[in-house]
C-alpha cells in the first residue's frame, strides 16, 4: 500500500455523492450496489421560519429534519466507498456542501420526464469544480432520449459523460460507478500534466 | 390517562440535545460524515457511561463511519459528533479523518476503487 506517513491502523473511507430531483431513484441507485440496505442519518435543521403573518418583531424558530440515505462497499479491508444521496429538497443547499466537500466525484441521476429537476445539481456541481457525470434512470413509462438529446438539454461540457441506466439494476449500477471513475481519473491525469 | 393533551408525546419525551448536555456544538475534531472511528475498549470496561454513549461505543467495535453510528443509534448527526467527540476525548476511541479535502486523491485510491467496483 503506499503509504503517505498516515496511520495506517484505520481504513481509508471515500465518497461518492449521487444527486437528482426528488423521486429520481437516488436511494434505488445506492441500494442495487450498496453491501447493507441503505441506511438513513438524520441532521437537525433550526431555521427562522418566514411566514409573512408572523407578527412583527416575533421570529419563530422551527426545527426540521434532514434525511441523507447513503450505502457502503467495502473495497478491502484498507478502504470503504460510501455512496451518499443528497436530500431531496434543494433548500438545504448548507449540506451539499457538506456531502461534496473532500467526494471524489458525483452522479447527477436524470429522469427525462422532469429533466429540468436535475438543473440545480448540474449547476452545483460545475461551480465547485466536483467531477459529475450524467445518469438518465430509464422509467418504463418515459420516452428514450438519447444521450446527445440529455446532453443539450443540460448544455453539458463536451467531456462530460451521460450514460443511459437502470437504478434498479446492480450490473447497470455499475457501469455509472464505472464511467464517474474513469472521468474523475482522466481529469486528476490532466490536472497533474498541467 | 387519555386527556385531550395525549399529542405532546408525539414529540421525543427526551429532546435529543438532553443526550449531550444541551451542548449541539462540540470541538468536533472535524469530524465529518465519513470519519471512520474504532473503540478502543467495550462499553463493559467503562464505568458510568450514559447509554447512548454505550451504544456509540458497541457500535463503533468495527470501524464505522459517523453517519453510520448515526444511523444505527438513530440519533441525529450533530448529537452523534458531540458523543463521538466526547468518546475520543475519553481515550474510549479513535478517528481517521478522511483525506484532507484541499488535495485531490491519489491515483491509488482512485484506482483501487475503480477495481473494488468492477469486482462487485
């Protein structure tokens, strides 16, 4: 193993964040690879509430709940992948942060019936500079867009990939896991040439 | 016992941050969502834990990660740092911070995690 003069006694654990509209498929994503049904943490939220018939100079504080669903695999006994699904409701934007920050890179999942639902995670993950790709949940139900189609849409960097999947299906699962690898590692190939 | 009052026990009839003390801010050693940490002892051979923290502390016997000691004692995450924290301080466990954030991964670890998924 090389070692970078870290202690060694603990494994390494890394991130994948997995991001998406509400209702997209993020936690069946994580759940066809993950090795433990996908477990849900809680965060706390105390947030000044702003309804306009509050009375003046009264502020009600109310606290809500957060739920992250997340997966693990353990690579080997030195290193844990944990895939982490962000909260459905785009206002907690304060833990996106938190689940991007030190991720090696992220999966926008897509659903071609509310495509502008990925909008914000697309957006998120371009200004802070995280590698993404694109993953279009095939819904029985929705019509096939091609990748290109999605691309456009989305106006996409030309280097970024979109792939078709199946988030219930583990080997197709895979094939994303697969595509944001092989993308976050030609970008780290490139940044160390430059 | 049936009063119209009977809904004030949907709420927790011990607020989460009774568990830390009202504390809701620790010195959190930067712990974060994927800091593994491993007990360095069984709650058995500590006296006088409080139960949420021996059960943070049976849990952790493997290394675990925050969020998973969180979702497995299902206590939210900022309550789980404080007892975390605590702990550490106790000597009862230690942590591994993920890499620091501010370098990029090593060609290693990426390609080690590219093979893990293949295998799966």
């Amino acid at each position: 193993m090389a070692s970078e003069g870290s202690d060694r006694r603990l494994t390494t654990a890394v991130k994948i964040v997995v991001a998406g509209g509400f209702g997209v498929g993020k936690t069946t994503l994580v759940g066809s690879v993950s090795e433990v049904p996908p477990l849900r943490t809680e965060e706390l939220i105390t947030e000044a509430s702003s309804r306009v018939d509050d009375l003046a100079g009264v502020e009600a504080k109310t606290t809500t709940t957060v739920a992250l669903d997340f997966g693990r695999i353990t690579i080997s006994p030195e290193l844990i992948l944990y895939l982490f699904g962000t909260p459905g409701q785009n206002r907690f934007w304060f833990m996106w942060d938190e689940l991007a920050r030190g991720a090696l890179g992220a999966v926008v999942l897509a659903d071609t019936r509310r495509l502008d639902s990925c909008f914000p995670a697309v957006d998120f993950f371009e200004r802070r500079g995280l590698p993404f790709i694109v993953a279009v949940n095939c819904f029985d139900d929705a019509y096939r867009y091609g990748t290109e189609e999605v691309r456009a849409a989305l106006d996409l960097d030309p280097q970024t990939p979109v792939l078709l999947c199946d988030a219930r299906d583990r080997e197709s699962t895979k094939q994303v896991l697969v595509t944001l690898m092989h993308h976050v590692m030609a970008g780290s190939r490139l940044a160390r040439t430059h | 016992m049936s009063t119209p009052t009977e809904a004030w026990f949907d709420d927790p009839l011990v607020r989460p941050y009774a568990v830390t003390g009202g504390r809701t801010r620790s010195s959190q050693r930067g712990l974060d969502l994927i800091t593994l940490v491993v007990a360095m002892r069984t709650p058995a051979e500590v006296a006088d834990l409080q139960p949420e923290y021996a059960m943070a502390l049976q849990v952790c016997q493997q290394p675990i990660s925050v969020a998973e000691v969180s979702a497995k004692i299902d206590l939210p995450l900022q309550v789980v740092k404080v007892v975390l924290s605590d702990l550490i301080a106790q000597g009862h466990l230690i942590f591994r911070s993920a890499a620091p954030t501010n370098e990029a991964p090593s060609q290693y670890i990426l390609q080690a995690v590219l093979d893990g998924i293949r295998r799966l």
